[in-house]
C-alpha cells in the first residue's frame, strides 16, 4: 500500500544476516542485563564480553565462508545473481561494521543493475554511519530518483538530502509525493510492512531505557553502538580484568546526574550530562538524544533540538513517538514542510497512529489548508473515536471551511463528552479529598 | 511573487533584531520609594487565596502626566492579626529627581483614603463619574470596594451607594464603555467559590503534607457584568447579558473588539476550564464564542490553567492577537487572529511553547520593550504549591520571568536570562503591568510577587530606538478614552494600540498607548479610533515625545521624552 518495497527487500536480506549473528546479539543483551544490576555484576559481564568473543570468532568464520562463496560463486552467476550475492555481502560487512568493505560491494551492486534502487538506500544508509554525508545524500537522491513514487526514499531526500526547510527541487518533489500519499493513505492496513530499514547488528533499540556505561564498560559500550566489535571485546576484556579505581564522572554517572538535573529543572545541565553520557551509551541513545532534543527545545535552542532529534530517528527510525516529537520541533522552528515529513514517517511506520493523523490536520490548520485538515481529523477520529478531543480540531476546521451546521455539530459532540470528562475529573478530585479528610480525622474515607 | 518578496524583505529586519543590544531592567522599587511587602497570609489551612494574589497597576491618579502605582494587598483567612496588617499601597510618582537619580515615589496611602477589607485581590481604575478622574475599583476575596478619586489626592469608598459590592471571590476587573452609552461600564471575574472559614484537606493525610486545592475541587462562579447607569450607580445586568448563565474558574479579563464592530468585547482567562470569549452583540447583551472562535481551549482540545490574559497585534496584521498564562506542562497560549473573528492556536509556531513548559504563568503583556516596532511578550512565573518541590521534583515555588523578543514579527525568541539580574531573579510572580514611569519612551514593568516585595524595573537601553507615547482624553464621561484605538503607522507598516483599564492578571497598564519606532524620526500618521466613533488623524507626528490628543481638539500638548 505504501510502496515500502525497499523495506521488504531489505528486511529479507537482513534476516539472514542477523541469523548469523543472533548468538553475538544475545551475548550483547547478556552484557546489558548484566550492566545495569546493581551492584554491576562484574563476574556477569566477564561471561557475557566471552560470549560475545566467541560469537564473534564464529560470526567473522560464517563471514570469511560468505565471502568464499560469493567469490567462487559469482564468476558464473548471472548479472542478477551477482547483484545478489554483493547485496547479500554487503549487509553482512555493514552488520559487522565493515563500512568500507559493505560500500565496495554495494557500488558493485548498483554497476552490476543500475539503478538499484533499494540498495542505494543501503548504501546511503552506510555512508551516513560513517559520517559521509553529502554522499549519503546523493545516495538517497539516486535511490529516490529511480523509484519516485516511493514514500520511504521519498522522506530520506526530503529529510535527509538538505538543510531543515530547505526549498530544493528534489526536496520540493520528495514532499509533493509525501502529500500524495497521506491522500491516497489507507488506514484499514494493521499496519505498514516494515517500516524504515534498520542495517545495524546491534540496533539502538535494543533497550526501551538507555544502556550506559560505567568507568569499566563505557568505553566498550562506545566501540559497539559503532560496529567496532573486535575492538569493544577486547576494550572490554581489558577493562574487566583490570581492576581500575571507578572514575565517579563516567558516562553512567553522567546519566544519573542528568536525570537528577533534569528532575530539578536545571535544563542547560541535564543537557550537558545527558550529552556525556552518549559517550559510553549501549543502547539507548535515541532515548538520550530526544531528552536531549527536548530540554533544547526548552532553552528555546531549536536548532540544538532538530540537530538532537535528527540523530534520534536515525538510531530509531520505526518509534513513530520520535517522529511526532521531531514533528513538533520543526513546528516550533517553523519548519512546517519538515514537520509534515516527520509526521508522514511516523505514519509509514504506522499508519493507524490516530495522534499522527491529528497532527497532520493540525499542521493543515496551522497553515490554512483547512479542507485537508478535515481529512487527517476525520481519520484520527475514525482510528480513535474516545478521543473527542480530536473532534474541537475537526470543528475548527469545518468552522473555517463555513461549515456551519457540521461544526456546530461537532462541537456539540465534543462539549458533551468534554463536559462528563470534567464532571469525572471533579468527582474524582472531591473524592480523594474526602479520602484524605476521612484519613486525618481518623474516619474511613469512602 | 509580493509575499515572496515581502519574506525576503523581512529576513535583515529579523537579524537586526536579533542581534540588537537587549535592554537591560533594573529594580529600582526601593531605591525609588516603592516599598511593599505583600501580605499573603499562608497558613497550615491552606486556603486557596493565599497563592492567588495580589495585583497592581500603573493609572495617573492626579493627571500630572506620571503614572502612578498602585498595589494590592492580599491578607490572611487563618489570623486576623495578619489580615489587619494587610495595607493597600498607593505611590505618588513624584517624577524624575533633580539629582539625576531617576524617578521617585511617595507612599501617599494614608492620605488617600484608601482602606483594606477582605483579602485583596486585583484592581482597575476608570474614570467611571466621568469628571475627569481615575477612580479605583478594587477586588477582593470579600468585599470588592469602587473609591471614586475626589481629585484632590484623596479617595471616598462609594461601594454602596454605586451599588457594586461583591462579597464573594473576585479576582481581575475592567473598566470599559461595554453599552456604548458614552460611561464606563465594569466586568469582574470571579474564580472558585471556597469557603472562608474552613479549607479542605489536599494532600496526603498520612504523611501530613498537605497542599493547595485543585481549583476543581470548589464550585465555579459566573462573572459580574454592572452595567453604569449614567447617576454613580451601577445595575447589576450579569443575569440580563446572558454572562450568568455561565460558570468557570475566572481569573484574568480583557476588553477588546476582536471583531472590530465597534462594539467591545471580552475575553476570561479561566482556570482547568475552556477560556470565554464574550461576543459583544449591542445593548449589553453577550454571546460566549469561545469555543467557536477557538480561544477555549488549546489545539490538542484541553482546557488550560487559564490565569492572564492579554490582547496585541504581535504580527502586524492588523487583527487583534491573544496571549495566556498556564500553568506549568500546558505551555502558555498564543492565538493569532485569523479572518472572520476566528483564531489560530499560534503557540507552537511563535516557539513561545516549549520554553514556557516549566513555569507557571500569571502576569503577562504584550509590549515593544526595545522599541523596535514589534510587539514583545513579558510574563511573570511563580508556582501557586508553596511546598511545588513535594508535588512535583524539579518544581519551584519561586521562578524567573520570561521575556519573548518578537524576532520576525510571528516568532518569539526567549531572552529573560539576559536581560538583567533582576529580570531573571526567581520570584512567586503574580501580577505585571507596563507603563513609562520615566516617561523616557521605553516601558518598564511593576511586578507583583506573592508573599514577597514588589518590583518595579526600569527598562535601561529600551528608548536606543525611537517611540512615541500617545495619551488620549476623551471629549465624553469616558475621559480616559477607554476602548479607544490608536493606529500608527510609519512606511507600510501600521500599529495599533486599544485603551485598556485592565488586563493581564489582576492588573492594569499605563493607559498611554506606547509605540517602538525602531530608528524612524516620525510617525507618519497616527489614528484615533475615539470610543465614541469618531476618528482623527494626524500626520507627520515627530518621535520621541509624549503626545496628548484631546477628543475633537487634536494635538493639544506635547512634551518630548526625560532622558
């Protein structure tokens, strides 16, 4: 329905590669498990960084066998067969971090049966881990440009090809074919096939809270959120034979400081602390970068927040949360093209987010395209009728349409449910007053 | 291709202000005389009012061309020994110093009459009698009190025989010719009804900790409407307007026709309730839009913790724009005005959302503190826990205000931090009224805090860029030319200021209408739309004086800037 034939291809290739990499995964997990106990268990995490050893002995002898069939294999195959076998090898390289190798093998793809569309999304996804990202760029472009209709390379060239807010042609089209397909959206689909593509071994959604280091995995927790693995277990078997005095400014300490800062207002220094506390993050660091994101945006720093946000949905690109959020900021930043291409994001990977779809018609009244608002409102109601909220914005926007009597009605409906609401909330209010009366004087409250 | 033109045309415009030096304010209350302590009378009880108050307002009581302050002072439920040491406060502005330290007041209360009863909330002042005088009109959680200004320094309580006593909890009043009938009219809002004698118990019991009520747990009350009856006696009309029949929460009020019918309008903010816009149809009768024209309520379709209001053209459209106070996590509100007497949540957009996420609103006014011809936003935080931090970790009871430097005419940057110490001092900000006490040409604030000192600070460097202030008498019984309107305009661009008695929270501004002229030497036209709809024009108005126009006789005075 949403043309994410990238995704589905992609997603197909990748879950051969992590089969072959599950035992290194769950070693890592067992790492994390064991990091965040407290007191650390220490001898927890030697077992974990061994297994994690010994998988990636065995991960790297599965890898060097690929690499000797594709090799032997790809003299007599076909120019579609060896497109395969380089796809396939490709994101077995980039799954272990071997960026250059993974791009070498990509570009051979895309010679081998230009234009490859969907594996210039890897590649670009590539070049962008690596930091390359006026390449990236181009790659996202080339891989849009031969499969235009395409929303999901369509939101990569409207995001991730130019500043925010830039008015480029191909960001122009990219956000014309994104409108297209919030038209044409089908909300009866459960839900999208398989959202963003998501190459990495060990994705940063690993965890739901940020994993951290201390003064003895921080390090080793760096090298592995960057695909340095054979690098993270021996920094890590290192660090957890060595026996070193605990530095009290590690990352992990950093995090709690932040966390103690950020419950006490002090914005600028959660800010900070939180941004230490990347340096040494697991897993994770979508979450930091969106804390991050969002205490910029209350110093009123709203390019420090985009910046942030920006990083969070390149860790986490399918939590439609990040999406709305980010969606959000540009709103604040005033940025509503951009923010209409987050909110499309969030609804690529779900199409049945109702809050997406009101943020959408919102979007459309902020910038007066109120017949469109109808629709995204019209959706979110249909997808969550409880929420009678949704329908003041419907009524708002039939008001500005004219229509008079659907507004009226609308907002008939809307006060009434609003209404039971506040009397609920109020009975609820005198309720726990009564309870805490009855408590003090002794008498049992009802 | 002329909006393309225009956008582009104004990207220096947004730099320069950006980049303009911030003018920086000071507190001089004490050193200028304007010592008071507000009496909020906090208690174990924890009645409600203890957090609420109190008010104040700048109003030229003696027409000598300096405004004046007046303070509220709140009392106390629980101790009748604090509620008698609760004392209104009224500062004569004795203008600048011949020593050139600055402007200074006198604490001209005892003479003037003025006495405390109930538990002071806001003020308004209008000249109601039509002699020429500001009268005052003060609310109360208890006896509101009308004191008609005698013109001699001196006030006399006409409470009673103007028939506008109000017994039960009012918070923030304004005067305005609502029936177009040539005299002043005035609006009280009124928040909870919360019994005086005993407080309910909020919190948990077991532990001890006990907090103040959620606004919710009491019954809501309508707003008062009294209509003047020409002879110093007011008619209650609330029940005939058709404003009785509605209750919330009310707090903050501004008069203002949106609609430009010529008719005024008002807007409550109310409290957890949906904010009302009542629409002005003639003969004083009110119809409540609020919900319609979309001010009720946020856009996520909540009610917010409505608590000040203000109305300004922020973006120079010409169409009357709104600001509201919330509490802490609701963001403070900002609806533009569209087309058609509807508005446009405008709180996100003008990025004035998420830096206001963790204060608690109150005080607030739209105001060119730099002069650079775009309206600013000033607004005074404070919690209304005492005891925040056991709520809530993180939170304050005291908090800094914020300033929003309007940068490119639809959006807000937050300088508060940076301009001045005592404008980023942590206060429990309640009431913020704007006016030139310099009479210099850039406005400066008096900020009422709960429980604490007042301030008054003086804006330094606002007056680098060129103003105008334009003070209007009305030809009428409505002397002070409230609900009149004044367009300025310099090139393309127009201005326009309303007369307001009351506004913001609890409060009132200098009813001189104050113009930022950024560098231009001149107003090329000032209009005054005269609430007796007449109009009058005037071209060429040179900048940087204080200009006094009379109703049907022109410019009759004036007198340049004190710098």
């Amino acid at each position: 329905m949403l043309g994410l034939a990238v995704a589905i291809a992609l997603t197909g290739t990748a879950t051969t590669v992590h089969a072959q990499l599950d035992s290194f995964v769950q070693a890592v997990r067992a790492l994390a498990d064991a990091a965040v106990q407290k007191p650390v268990q220490t001898a927890a995490i030697r077992t974990a960084v061994e297994r994690m050893g010994t998988s990636l002995a065995e991960w790297d002898r599965t890898l060097a066998a690929l690499e000797g069939r594709v090799s032997r294999d790809i003299a007599g195959a076909s120019g579609r067969q060896a497109y395969q076998l380089r796809v396939e090898l490709g994101v077995a390289y980039q799954a272990r971090g071997r960026t250059a190798d993974a791009l070498k093998q990509f570009e051979a793809a895309v010679a081998l049966q230009p234009p490859a569309s969907d594996v210039q999304v890897l590649r670009a996804l590539a070049l962008e881990a690596a930091g390359r990202i006026d390449e990236a760029g181009t790659a996202f472009r080339a891989a849009w440009a031969a499969d235009s209709g395409n929303p999901v390379k369509a939101y990569y060239v409207a995001q991730r090809t130019k500043p925010s807010g830039a008015t480029g042609s191909d960001a122009e089209r990219a956000r014309a074919v994104l409108a297209d397909t919030y038209k044409r959206l089908d909300i009866g689909v459960r839900h999208s096939v398989a959202g963003f593509p998501t190459p990495a071994a060990i994705p940063d959604t690993l965890s739901r809270t940020p994993i951290v280091g201390d003064s003895m995995t921080a390090r080793g927790f760096a090298l592995i959120a960057e695909g340095r693995y054979t690098e993270a277990v021996a920094a890590l078997t290192r660090q957890t034979t060595a026996n070193d005095a605990r530095h009290d400014d590690s990352p992990l300490v950093q995090l709690a400081q932040g966390q103690r800062d950020e419950a006490a207002n002090r914005v600028a220094e959660a800010r900070r602390a939180y941004g230490a506390a990347l340096g040494g993050a697991l897993a994770g660091r979508s979450v930091l970068y969106v804390g991050i994101a969002r205490l910029a945006q209350v110093e009123g720093d709203l390019p420090g927040a985009i910046d942030a946000f920006t990083q969070a949905v390149r860790l986490s690109p399918n939590d439609p949360t990040i999406h709305r959020e980010f969606a959000a900021a540009y709103v604040a930043h005033g940025v509503a093209d951009a923010a209409f291409c987050e909110l499309m994001a969030a609804l690529l990977v779900d199409p049945r987010d109702a809050q997406a779809h009101a943020d959408v018609g919102q979007l459309y009244l902020d910038t007066s395209r109120d017949a469109e608002a109808v629709t995204a409102f019209d959706r979110a109601l249909t997808l969550a009728p409880k929420r009678y909220e949704f329908r003041y914005a419907l009524a708002t926007a039939h008001t500005r349409l004219g229509h008079s009597a659907e507004a009226a009605r609308q907002l008939e409906l809307f006060e009434r449910a609003r209404r039971e609401a506040l009397d609920e909330r109020r009975r609820a209010i005198a309720n726990e007053v009564e309870q805490a009366e009855g408590a003090r004087s002794g008498a049992p409250g009802r | 291709m002329i909006v393309r033109w225009l956008l582009l045309a104004a990207v220096p415009a947004a730099i320069a202000a950006a980049d303009a030096p911030l003018p920086q304010f000071v507190d001089i209350a004490r050193q200028a005389g304007v010592v008071f302590h507000h009496t909020n009378g906090a208690s174990a009880d924890k009645h409600l009012v203890e957090t609420m108050g109190s008010g104040g307002l700048f109003f030229d009581y003696d027409n000598d061309g300096w405004i004046d302050v007046f303070l509220v002072d709140g009392g106390s439920l629980a101790d009748p020994g604090v509620a008698r040491r609760a004392r209104h406060r009224l500062f004569h502005n004795l203008g600048l110093s011949g020593k050139g330290q600055g402007v200074r007041f006198e604490d001209v209360t005892e003479r003037s009459g003025i006495q405390h009863r109930g538990y002071g909330m806001g003020a308004c002042a209008g000249d109601y009698d039509g002699d020429g005088r500001p009268d005052l009109y003060i609310t109360s959680d208890g006896p509101n009190a009308l004191y008609r200004n005698r013109g001699d320094g001196t006030f006399v309580d006409v409470t009673a025989t103007a028939h506008v006593a109000d017994s039960r909890w009012s918070a923030s009043c304004a005067f305005a010719d609502l029936d177009r009938d040539g005299d002043l009219d005035l609006w009280v809002t009124h928040y909870v009804d919360a019994d005086r004698a005993r407080s309910p118990f909020c919190g948990d019991a077991r532990s001890g900790i006990r907090f103040y009520c959620h606004p919710l747990k009491y019954d809501p009350l309508p707003n008062t409407v009294y209509r003047n009856d020409g002879n110093g006696v007011f008619t209650d009309v609330t029940a005939a307007s058709g404003v009785g029949a509605l209750r919330a929460n009310g707090l903050g009020v501004v008069v203002a026709d949106y609609d430009n019918d010529g008719l005024p309008d008002v807007f409550v903010a109310n409290d957890t309730m949906p904010n009302f816009l009542f629409h002005n149809t003639g003969n004083m009768k009110f119809v409540e839009t609020g919900l319609v024209s979309g001010i009720a309520l946020a856009a996520d379709g909540k009610a917010r913790a409505g608590m000040g209001i203000d109305a300004g053209d922020y973006d120079g459209d010409g169409r009357l724009d709104l600001v509201i106070t919330n509490l802490d996590f609701e963001m403070h509100t900002l609806q533009r005005g569209l087309e058609r007497g509807l508005f446009g949540y405008a709180t996100t957009e003008s990025g004035i959302g998420f830096p206001t996420l963790p204060f608690v609103g109150f005080g607030v006014a739209f105001l060119d503190f730099d002069n650079d011809t775009q309206l600013d936003i000033a607004i005074a935080n404070g919690h209304i826990l005492d005891n925040a931090p056991l709520f809530r970790t993180g939170s304050t009871y005291m908090q800094r205000k914020l300033l929003f430097r309007n940068t490119t005419g639809r959006r807000f940057a937050e300088v508060g931090r940076n301009a001045g110490p005592a404008f980023a001092a942590e206060k429990v900000g309640r009431g913020l009224a704007i006016g030139d006490i310099d009479n210099d040409g850039d406005l400066d604030l008096l900020v009422t805090n709960n429980g604490q000192d007042a301030e008054l600070l003086r804006n330094d460097g606002g007056n680098r860029a060129n103003a105008i202030l334009v003070r209007l008498r009305g030809a009428g019984r409505n002397t002070g030319a409230i609900g009149a309107r004044v367009r300025l305009t310099v090139g393309s661009r127009t201005q326009i200021r309303d007369i307001r008695a009351g506004s913001s929270y609890l409060s009132q501004n200098d009813l001189r209408a104050h113009f930022g002229l950024g560098a231009a030497a001149r107003a090329d036209r000032i209009e005054v739309l005269w609430p007796s709809g007449k109009t009058e024009t005037f071209s060429g108005v040179p900048a940087n004086q204080i200009v006094t126009v009379e109703e049907g006789k022109g410019i009759v005075n004036q007198q340049p800037f004190s710098r």
